[in-house]
C-alpha cells in the first residue's frame, strides 16, 4: 500500500514541486492551500502518514493546524515548514507536537529524506531491542504497553506521540542509565538525521508537561547536565 502524505502550502510553486517529488518517489500525495482545506481533506481521509505544514498561510496558519491536528491524531508525523529562521519558531512548532521542522529555502532532497525518515519512525512498531518480546513493561508507576502503544500512569492513560513514545521506550530499556542526547536522537529519529539536536530537548519538555507531576521539578525524567537524560521511574 501506498504512502500517504498532506502537502499544506498556499504558495502553488513551492507545493507542486514537493508533490511533485513525492509523487516520483512512489508517494500517494493530497495537496491543499489553506489549513481550513488541509482540515477537510484530514476529516476525509484519516490514513495520512505524514503531513507537512507550511507556517505563513491565509487564514488560519501552520502553528495552529498542527495543534488542531494533533487533538485528535497521535500516529501521523507532521513537519513543519517556515520562511523564518528564528529559534522560538522552531521551538513554537515542536512544543505543539510537529515532530521536524524545516526552514526555507529548503533542498527538495532534504524534505524527502525528512519524509521518509519520519514514515519509518511512524510506522514502525517498535525500536529494535531485547524487549522486543515484552508487551508490557514496568517501572514505578508507569508501564509502557507496547501493543497498543501506550503509556500508563498510575492505570491512567497518557495520549503520546508516536516519538514521545519511542523514547519512552528508550528509557524503559535504559532504567537509570544516563542517555547521551546524541544516542536518543540517534535511536528515535534514525541515525541519518540531518536536524537540530535541539529537537531532543524540545520533545523531552514536551513528555514532561505530560507525564511529571511537577514538569519544572522533573522526578522522573532527569536531566544530567552536559550530557543527556536518565529514566527514573
Ligand atoms: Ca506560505
């Protein structure tokens, strides 16, 4: 079955040619201009593997169509594309659940590594380890369940993304070891990532708000300085 991807652009140019390229790369596309389009062809067709979000749009822009999005849609992988270089944009488009950014101009090349690296992430079940055969795993309060893909706290269940979860999955395997950033960007986005190391930092701010009772005072998620992170659960 073919990939399906959303290609959100006002500007015709910019989005034909990414159509374009997907569709050469065996990529079944839906291109729209506006995220109110973006909205009806997502209510449409749920089954969209990757949507990429330009920010500058007409009406409503790409910041807030992935916010929307994300309500309701864990699994898909959305990377954001913006004319603006600056950090809190960056930093603005993550926090609210895109799992890459580009900045443009962008190489066509680029975004299509990008894409495919994200539909493998995606759509994989699981990140290779010895814990392949365990559905479940234990640690404090939490368990991970790995068939359905969901995090329990406390027997309450805690809506994550597909790369929130991976690298809860990571921890899990790694209780109280220190994770060298470089290896959780290596083990979560693929080890052909071209992007910011940042986007480590941002997703782990993002699992905190969600799984700390304190976020500002992490207990569970630690942060072990110049170096990475440490699971303790
Ligand atoms: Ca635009």
């Amino acid at each position: 079955m073919s990939k399906r991807v959303l290609v959100v652009e006002d500007e015709a140019p910019i989005r034909e040619l990414i159509a374009l390229n997907l569709r050469l790369a065996d990529w079944n596309v839906d291109e729209a201009e506006s995220a109110e389009r973006a909205l009806e062809l997502l209510a449409e067709n749920q089954s969209y593997d990757v949507a990429i979000l330009d920010v500058m749009l007409p009406g409503m822009n790409g910041f807030s169509l992935c916010e929307l999005i994300r309500k309701n849609n864990n699994a898909i992988g959305i990377i954001i594309l913006s004319a603006k270089s600056q950090e809190h944009d960056k930093i603005q488009g993550l926090s609210i659940g895109a799992d890459d950014y580009m900045t443009k101009p962008f190489s066509v090349t680029e975004l299509l590594a990008r894409v495919e690296a994200l539909c493998r992430r995606v759509g994989r079940t699981a990140v290779e380890s010895d814990f392949q055969n365990l559905d479940r795993i234990q640690s404090g309060v939490f368990t991970l369940d790995k068939k359905s893909r969901i995090l329990y706290k406390n027997d309450q269940s805690i809506d994550l993304t597909q790369v929130e979860f991976q690298i809860m999955e990571l921890f899990f395997e790694n209780q109280g070891t220190a994770l060298v950033r470089e290896k959780i960007l290596e083990r979560v986005w693929g080890e052909n990532y071209f992007g910011d190391i940042k986007i480590v930092d941002v997703n782990i701010r993002r699992l905190r708000m969600k799984i700390e009772d304190e976020p500002s005072s992490p207990q569970y998620i630690l942060t072990v300085w110049g170096y990475g992170y440490r699971w303790k659960g």
